[in-house]
C-alpha cells in the first residue's frame, strides 16, 4: 500500500506542497486515507517506522527547515550506512559556486544519503530526495515539502513506482499487511462528525461475570492503580469501549482503589465497522464513546490479530487512546503463538501508563490557560489604573496651563516647542525607535497611545526591558535513583525565540499595534529608515527575483494571508533589512520561500518596501522565528558570540501563550534517550538516568523555574541549551526552552 507521510512546521505552511504530492501521486496508487499529517516530529517517526515495518511504500516529505534533522534521524532509525554523495556535491558547486566557500554551513547535511540509496537530485542540489528499498520489501522515498523542488522530485517518483504498482493486485481490507496506518489520528484522518454513522452508547448493565483469573496481570494491576490516583487527583474520567476483554478491567477494578469511579464501560455500534481498517473503526468508536459520555478521555484495547512478517507469523493489538481532539494507537505484538494470550495484560498495562501521562498533560496544558488568564485580568487591571492615572494628570496640565494663560496672557503654552516631540524622518536622520523615559510601560492588551508625548508620531517610544538574564537552575530531573525510567521534555514556544516573533507580532497587530510598534517591541533601541531607494532585484538561493515579488513570496510563505496586515508590514520590513545586510544575496536556508503571494501580501509590501532597520547607523540582523516562549532569547546565549544589544532578549511576546501548541511535551524511555545521545554525540551514559542530565541556568522568561537554556549538563560534558535542542536531541523538541522530568521505572533500594 502507498503512503504519504508529511511533517510540517509549527505554522502549518505547507498544505498546498502536500496537495501537491498527493495528486501526482493518485496516478500510481495513493489513496486519500493514505495521506498522514503530522506536526510532531516523534509521531511523525513512529509513523514512519510503523509504515516499514508493516511493509508499506511510504513517501516521506519534510518541511527545509527540519530536512537535513530529520534525514538523519531516518537514517539512524534504521540503522542506514551512509555516505556523501558526490553528485550532490557537484550539482550544488555547479549552481552555487559561492555556496563552496563557507556559505552553506550545512553542505555536508545536505550531501547526506544512505548508502545504497537511488538519489533524487534537485535541480540545484539542495535537498536532494532519495529511494531505499528494505529487505521485508518496505520501500521509502525521502521528499522536501518544497514547491520550486517538487516538479522534479515527481517526476522521480511516478517514474519509480508507476508500472510495479500498477501491477499489483489490489489487497484486501482485512489483511493485516494492508492497513491504514495511523498513529495519530486528527480531524483530516476522521470522518467529520455530522458524516458518521449512528452509534448508540450505553451504560452495561449486565449481571457479574464469573470470577476471573488475573495471573500474569501484576505489572497491569500496578499501572492501574497509579492511573486510578492519577485520575482521582485530576478529577478526570475514562469512557473504555467494551470489548471482549472488559472483564479483566472489572475484576481488576475490584483490586485496585478509585478505578472503578475512574472508568464507565459502553457498548458502542458503529455502522459499516466491517468496511473499516481495525485500527480506525476503533478510534472512531472511541471518540463516539468519549463524546457520549462526556469523559475527559477515551480508551479501547482491540482483538489479537494476527499477520505474517518474514514468512513467520505474529500476534499483535492495539491501544487506543482519544482526548477528545485526536487519537493516538499503539502497538504491541508477539511471534509466538504460545505468547499471543500475554498479549492482553501488557495491553492493559500500557493503556494504563498513556492515560495517566494524558491526565498529567492535559492538566499542565488547563493550568497553563488559568494561569494566562489570570495574568491577562491582571494586566487589564494595571492598564485601567495607568489610563486613570494619565487622566488624572492631563486634568491637572490641562488646569495649570489655563492659570499660565491667564496670568501670562500672550504666553501661550506651543506644543511644537516642546522637547519632548518626535518627528517622522527620512533616510538622512531615520525614524528614531529609541525609548523616551516620559512614556509609561504599556502592557499587552493596551492600544497604544503617545500620553507622554505631545504629537502623532505613530513610532511609539518603549520603555527599556531587562535583557534577558542568566539564572541559577535547580535541577528539574528528578533525583531518585533508579536503573531505567522515562524523560518528558516539557517544550515553550517553537524556534529559537531570537528577535520578532511572529505569532507575537499578529497578536500586537490584532490588539490595534502598528508595524512600527511592533519592530520597536522587538528590536529595541534600533531606528526605522524611510524613503531608501532600494534595488531592482534580490537574489535567494542563487535565483535572483524583483525586489517586490522577493518580499512577497517571503511574507507570504513566512506568514501567510491569514496574519493581520500590519503583522505582514513588520515581516516585510525585517525580511528587507535582512536582505540589505546580506547585501540583497540571501541564503536558501535564512527563510521559507515556498507560497505564491497574495494580494494581502503584495499590499503589505508595497506599504513598506524599502523600509529597513538600524543600529548606531548599521544596518541590523532581524533574525524572526515562530513563536517566543513568552519573552524573546538573547542572541548570545542561543547563538554565542558577542551580544546583539537590539537581540539581547528579554523583549515580552504576551500573544505567544495564545498560539497553538505553545506548550507541548516529548517523551523518551531512558534506553531511547541513551541511544539517541550516543549516536548524536557519542557520550556514552551509564548508571543511574536521573544522573544525566541538568540543566544549570536559564534566562528565566518564564518564571523562576522556566526559561530559555543557556547550559545543560550532558553526562560530563556541558552543552548551550540551543546546541543540546539540535546537536545533541537532532531537533526532537521545538525550542530551547524546556524542563525536564524524570520518571522511574523501580527506585533503587
């Protein structure tokens, strides 16, 4: 069966490059169910691995930015030889001499392949594809999610599967081989809602069953019973599917504390289940039981089934687990007959284990809302006292300057005589961003006004923040001792949080801030030029574009016509400072550029185009990325080198705890962890994990306990918090602000 399996960034940009795929891909077999979307790079993973190993073909697209990461961690998952392709090398030297001489710091990422793999080059070289093929006859074909390489890349493809696909003849639905994979189902995957068929979900109220044999159940048992305390203190409930195996659920209930209140068993029906793969007539019955009962989560553990892999058969079932906006389906098999039946209480071991970590996430994630929305009160409550306060004040200036006039007669108070004016200006003097000391602080949720100032300048002048700062960690990996347990990052924000963010800046856009205001925010203490005679053209990656149509493809693939226009204003001017400093020669790899531009786009450009940033005269580095972990990072501790004081962090984004997936989680066993490290790294842990790692100091953005790395501690080595995102985890956790929790297995005695 053909699979299409993508992995798209945290701003989903990438759907037209998928459609894209998909329809050159109909004509060789793919089916719309064989379209899998994944914003998370462990899913996405595991999908892939699933795919081969249930012998499918599976293309595997990736968004640029995370291309080259996510090669090799496709190559290390299956333990793929490789090498540097040489015909790589040449077609980049042959488009991109000057790549050659130190301006592609990733050129030997990109001429990465597996060793026995076809390649598929590119055009230009840059993120070349390639084909590999495994012994069970799984095969992989490795695509970039990107619109001006894709022309070639399907050519390659229908080419590779065209006539053997063709050939083959169609497997039945209920052939293990053949199922449609899902490890994450979301509402592209799932039939919509008012489309399902009827199901009818009812309370079982059938008499006890005959006692039954828990033997082999221990380890099932305990994991209950730490979900049932789980779910107690959560206050959450769990809404099982009744199955055949519900009776090994209530005798266990009957063992274990809570669980019984914790649990409700339904009899679900669903039309048509037949037609259905195993897996996701299970997931849609989940859902149905979760939705008509109104837990907080739904579980399901389906039938053994049984398939073949290498001539040989073997037993397996699936978990499901549903929250109430996606599913998620684990596996767990045998290959002995004679150990088919242990499959059932290492199930329910495991649902346990996932329901209790659902319970802990879906917490955090309430906690985190509360918490915003009590700050968000908070500061509607300082704003109401600011604007009552320069009421106040205005009333008082407004009756001095009556007594003044009166005593003084002609003595009229000239607002343009004031000191404390500012002025637009042109390219000559540029349009200061400085902050004046008589502008109160302006806290999120305000519309900016100019009170200390008397005129309409809309550069609105900030007030300093703290740069961002360097703080003592206690260790968050917990200390007791332990053989093995599991790592859960707990991840703020999505990128390396230096400079603009963008979801920050639409939520300022939204709020009623305009694109000055917002590249002051973010830029501090830096000066907006205006009426620069900018160039004809703009080289990207080698092909040169109108500076018009630069700027737009750019806004566009960076934002997209959903962000609010004076948002797309404050991107085009930082993409256009960005360019001057590259002198109008940038690199494939400083942004996406993969959208046809709308006409939002084109207008915001046009409003701005030639406008570009400074700093004590110098043209500035407006790095941007997706979204801050509440403040900006400072360019120093994420980068090194010397600081940038307009990139020194610390600058606040309060619409970034708005974005979606602000806060997301990444689990790894101890062995995955280990594993993973040694093969990035090559330190070699041993011992007791919660040993590790520790982080020693954050910037705090936060709070006290959260922020942004600025070092972690990695066995005996010592890593910046950025470099262990990337170099050591091979990018698996969206931002360098995290914390870490450490869970044992069994605590040494």
């Amino acid at each position: 069966m053909l699979k299409l399996i993508s992995l798209q960034g945290f701003l989903n940009l990438s759907d037209d490059a998928i459609k894209k795929i998909a329809d050159g891909l109909e004509a060789v077999g793919l089916e719309k169910d064989g379209v899998l979307k994944f914003d998370d790079a462990d899913d996405f993973l595991d999908a892939v691995g699933i795919a081969v190993d249930e012998q499918h073909t599976v293309v595997v697209a990736v968004e640029n930015e995370e291309y080259n990461v996510i090669k090799k961690q496709i190559i290390g998952k299956f333990s793929l030889d490789s090498k540097s392709s040489p015909d790589i090398a040449e077609a980049i030297s042959r488009e991109r001499e000057e790549l050659l001489e130190g301006r592609l710091p990733d050129m030997e990422d990109h001429c990465l392949v597996p060793s026995d793999a076809e390649i598929y080059l590119t055009d230009d070289g840059l993120y070349s594809g390639f084909f590999v093929e495994f012994a069970n006859g799984a095969k992989l074909i490795y695509v970039p999610l990107d619109m001006t390489r894709l022309d070639t890349l399907l050519g390659y493809i229908r080419e590779e599967l065209g006539e053997k696909d063709k050939e083959e003849p169609e497997k039945k639905k209920d052939d293990p081989n053949t199922r449609v994979l899902f490890s994450i189902f979301d509402d592209d995957n799932e039939a919509p809602v008012d489309e399902e068929p009827e199901a009818e979900v009812e309370e079982n109220d059938q008499p006890e069953e005959e006692p039954v044999d828990l033997t082999g159940f221990e380890e099932a048992v305990s994991n209950a019973g730490k979900a049932a305390y789980s779910l107690i203190q959560l206050d959450k409930t769990v809404a099982f599917v009744d199955c055949e195996y519900s009776k090994y659920l209530k005798a266990m209930s009957k063992k274990v504390d809570g669980l019984a209140d914790s649990f409700s068993f339904n009899e679900v029906e669903l039309e048509g289940e037949e037609e259905l793969e195993p897996q996701v007539a299970l997931a849609r019955k989940t859902r149905l039981a979760l939705r008509n009962t109104g837990a907080d989560f739904g579980a399901a553990i389906s039938p053994i089934l049984e398939g073949e892999k290498d001539g040989k058969p073997f037993y397996y079932s699936y978990i499901i687990i549903h929250d109430g906006t996606s599913a998620k389906a684990k596996k767990v098999s045998t290959s002995s007959q004679q150990g088919a039946e242990s499959l059932i209480p290492h199930a329910f071991s495991l649902m346990f284990e996932l329901i209790a970590q659902k319970a802990e996430i879906l917490t955090a994630q309430e906690d985190e809302e509360e918490a915003a929305e009590e700050t968000e009160k908070k500061k509607r409550i300082i704003i109401l006292s600011a604007v009552v306060a320069v009421a106040v004040v205005a009333i008082i200036t407004a009756v001095v300057l009556v007594w003044k006039y009166v005593r003084a007669g002609s003595d009229i108070y000239n607002p343009s005589s004031s000191q404390n004016s500012l002025s637009v200006s042109n390219q000559s003097a540029g349009n200061s961003l400085q902050p004046s000391n008589d502008v109160p602080a302006i806290t999120a949720g305000n519309s900016v006004s100019n009170t200390g100032n008397l005129t309409t300048d809309p550069n609105y002048a900030y007030p300093a923040e703290p740069t961002a700062g360097n703080v003592s960690a206690n260790n968050t990996v917990s200390p007791i001792a332990s053989q093995s347990g599991t790592f859960t990052f707990t991840v703020y924000g999505y990128g390396h949080g230096v400079g603009m963010s963008q979801t920050g800046a639409n939520y300022y856009a939204s709020i009623g801030w305009n694109y000055l205001e917002i590249l002051a925010m973010y830029y501090y203490g830096t000066n907006l030029v205006i009426g620069d005679t900018y160039p004809a053209t703009v080289s990207f990656a080698g092909t040169s574009y109108s500076t018009r149509d630069y700027l737009a493809i750019a806004v566009e693939s960076e934002m997209g016509s959903s962000f609010e226009t004076e948002a797309l204003k404050a991107q085009a001017v930082a993409l256009y400072t960005y360019a001057k400093y590259c002198n109008y020669n940038v690199s494939v790899t400083a942004h996406a550029f993969d959208k046809t531009p709308s006409e939002k786009s084109y207008a915001a450009v046009d409003a701005v185009i030639g406008q570009y940033v400074t700093y004590n005269g110098e043209v500035c580095q407006t790095l941007f990325h997706a979204t801050s972990a509440y403040k900006t990072a400072s360019f120093s501790s994420t980068f090194g080198g010397e600081q940038i004081a307009y990139l020194s962090g610390g600058r606040p984004s309060y619409g970034d705890v708005k974005a979606p997936n602000y806060m997301t989680t990444v689990t790894f066993s101890s062995d995955e962890l280990k594993a993973l490290i040694y093969s990035k790294t090559g330190i070699q842990l041993s011992g007791d994990p919660s040993t590790w790692l520790k982080i020693i100091s954050h910037d705090a953005c936060i709070n006290n306990d959260i922020g942004y790395v600025s070092y972690i501690q990695v066995g005996n080595q010592v890593y910046t918090g950025y470099k262990f995102r990337l170099d050591v985890l091979g990018g698996a956790i969206r931002s360098h602000c995290f914390t870490i929790n450490y869970t044992p297995d069994t605590a040494v005695q």
